[in-house]
C-alpha cells in the first residue's frame, strides 16, 4: 500500500524516520571501521596486510550476502529483516570492541585478535547485508510514485549522513582522551536503542489489527 507524504499519519512518518535512523546508524558503522581499525590494530602488532584483510573479509561478505539476502527478505517480511540484522550489527560491533579492548590491554594477543575479529566481520557483514535492501523495499513500497524519487534521495542522504557523523564522533574522541574502543559500544548502544524502537513500532502495529 502506497502513502503520498501529505496523507501520511503520524505513525507512518514516525516509522519512516525510524527506518531513516537505522541508516544513518548503518552509515556510521560502515566507515567508522575504516577509520579506528587500522591504528588500533597496529597498535596491538596487527601488520598491514592483516589489517587489509579484515576490511576487505567484511566488505566482500557483504556483497555476496546481499544476493542471499533479497530470497530471505521475501520469505521472511522486511521488518523481520531489519530487526535480525540490527541485531547482528550491535552484537558484533560491541563483542569487537571488547575483543580490540582486551587486546589493548595485553590480554589478549596479536594472533588471536585477528581471528576473532575476522569471525566477527564475517557475522557483520552477513548480517548488516539485509538491512539497506529491507529499509529501501519498505519506504518505496509505501510512497506514491510522485514522491519515489524524493524517497529515495532521504535514504542515500541518511547513509551520508551516517559517514559525516562518524568522523565527528571520532575526533570527539579523540579530543576528550577517551580509549579508542569507546566508540564500538557507543555504536552498539545506538543499534540496541534502534532495535527497541523498531519492536515498540512493531508491537504497537500488531496490536492495532
């Protein structure tokens, strides 16, 4: 069912910008990772080329998952989607900061970290995969073609927008002398907040019916 933005309830538009929301949190967690890896994992003895292969892991798990994903969207809804691979993304993303925290502080070494945070970039990535495509299905599914393009517009910006953040996150960081590792839970905390807002907008959907 399709909605114009000028006959759409309070309800829709608050579940509109919720989805926009999780976008803006996808595009903070997929840049971040390029910025706060590579020293923190010299600083725990990764080499380069290590370093290289974990984004590189996550980032061509996230292309071939997309393709899985597209079958799996349709079988099991779109907010089902997004719900499991919020989930994903917060338990990885804050069990990597806890991982690259105890590596910090020596109590973990070089060897293990990698493998660890590899299995975990690989989890990420399978399941952050789902969610641009669910978010993207949802909102043109439920706007006239009128305002398709304008939609469509808000959903890269959101992801822009999520980039920019980032980086003001991590100079923020920086500049308070907070440890690096900080921001993986800050990240984590923000998907946790965005999977209880998606499940308070579920429950009170079903519950209307």
């Amino acid at each position: 069912m399709t909605t114009t933005d000028n006959n759409a309830s309070f309800p829709e538009y608050l579940s509109r910008g919720l989805l926009l929301f999780c976008l803006v949190a996808v595009g903070i967690g997929q840049s971040f990772i390029f910025t706060s890896l590579p020293p923190i994992g010299r600083e725990i003895g990764l080499a380069d080329v290590r370093i290289s292969t974990l984004i590189t892991a996550g980032a061509a798990t996230f292309v071939v998952a997309a393709f899985f994903w597209g079958g799996i969207i349709n079988r099991i809804g779109r907010v089902r989607s997004v719900i499991i691979g919020m989930s994903c993304y917060a338990v990885t993303i804050g069990m990597t900061g806890f991982v690259l925290h105890e590596a910090l502080e020596r109590n973990m070494s070089a060897e293990q970290t990698y493998y660890f945070v590899f299995a975990l970039r690989i989890l990420f990535a399978l399941g952050i995969a789902g969610i641009l495509p669910s978010v993207q299905t949802y909102l043109i599914a439920h706007t006239d073609i009128k305002h398709r393009s304008a939609t469509i517009a808000k959903i890269g910006a959101s992801f822009s927008v999520g980039m920019i953040l980032e980086a003001s996150m991590c100079i923020f960081v920086k500049w308070i002398r907070l440890n690096r590792t900080v921001l993986y839970y800050c990240v984590s905390g923000w998907w946790c907040c965005c999977i209880g807002f998606v499940l308070c907008e579920r429950y009170k959907a079903c519950s209307s019916i």
